[in-house]
C-alpha cells in the first residue's frame, strides 16, 4: 500500500473514532459513510473513481466499526439514487427492504462497489435513518439521516483532497414551554 493510500487509511479511521466517540455512538448503532474517490484524490466528483482509495477508506471504516461495534451503510451515488450497502443481517434488523441492483464503480461509486465485493453478506437498500454520518466530498448524506442531525466539528477537516462533514443525530425535542427533556 503506498503512503498515500496508507495516509488516507488513517485519516479515515481518525475520522470515523473521533465522530463516534463524540456522538456517544451505542452498540449496534448505525454510521452512514457517502465518499467521492475521485474528491479524494482532487479530481471533480464521479469523475475519476479509485478502488484503491475506496479499499483503504472501506477497510479503515471497517476497522473503527468493528471496535466500536457500530454498523456501516455505504451510500452509492445519486445514479444509483443514493441507495446503501448493508450487511443483510443490519437490513434484517432494522427492517429494511433490499432491492436488486449491482453498485459498480460507474453506477454507484468506487466505496459502493468495493462494499458489495468485501462485506460478508451485502444487500442494497433505498432508505436508512443512520445515527451518524461521514460524508467526504459532498455526496449529500442528508437524507438517510434520523430527523434531526447536528454538525460535528472535527478536528480532521478533509480526507485526502476532499473536504469532511460529520453530523451526529439526536431525538425531536417536542412539547411547549412546560417540557423537561433531561
């Protein structure tokens, strides 16, 4: 791996453990990560995906996951209308109907694709209400988040060349002037 692959591995998980251990992320909880390779590397989005990038983001998202015990969701790309790769034990779980579609690195994205090939049992899904979320290189993560995100600042402002946002979910506040919420 060279050191730039190696460099972006470790951004990645710098990243990710930050982001969780701010949120407070439970056990089983879900983190939905979007990725534009080619934002990484400093190219335009969707115009020059890279496996490599995409395996050392997967593989150090994977690895914060795993100790954090937190599941991942993979957001392909808006031709695949920002669908997700999940392990279909996590579909199973949080009652998510899978679809039928390939993500490829064109249709998809470079990190959707090498999803599919690496997960043990990867379905797609088309919605998901995540309890954190990464997105590096603006691919729009929004919408497969619970109702209320707040930003997280990081410390890490940009994996490789792409810029980082995070944001951590929390429960509606209801009620009028009256309401306790602690």
């Amino acid at each position: 791996m060279s050191s730039e692959i190696e460099e972006i591995r470790s951004q990645t998980m710098e990243a990710a453990a930050e982001l969780l251990q701010i949120a407070g992320t439970a056990s089983g909880q879900l983190l939905i990560v979007g990725c534009s390779t080619s934002e990484v590397m400093g190219a335009r989005i969707g115009s020059s995906g890279s496996s490599d990038v995409a395996q050392a983001i997967l593989s150090g998202l994977m690895t914060v996951c795993e100790k954090f015990d937190v599941h991942l969701a993979v957001q392909c790309c808006e031709h695949l209308n920002r669908a997700l790769v999940v392990q279909r034990c996590v579909a199973e779980a949080y009652r998510l109907e899978p679809v039928m579609v390939m993500p490829v690195p064109k249709a998809g994205g470079a990190l959707a694709a090498m999803a599919m090939s690496s997960f043990d049992c990867p379905v797609v899904v088309e919605h998901i209400q995540a309890h954190v979320g990464l997105d590096i290189g603006n691919t729009l993560i929004g919408m497969h988040l619970k109702a209320v995100a707040v930003p997280v600042r990081l410390q890490r402002k940009n994996i490789g060349k792409a810029f980082l946002t995070a944001a951590l979910t929390r429960p509606k506040l209801i009620g009028g002037a009256r309401s306790v919420y602690k």
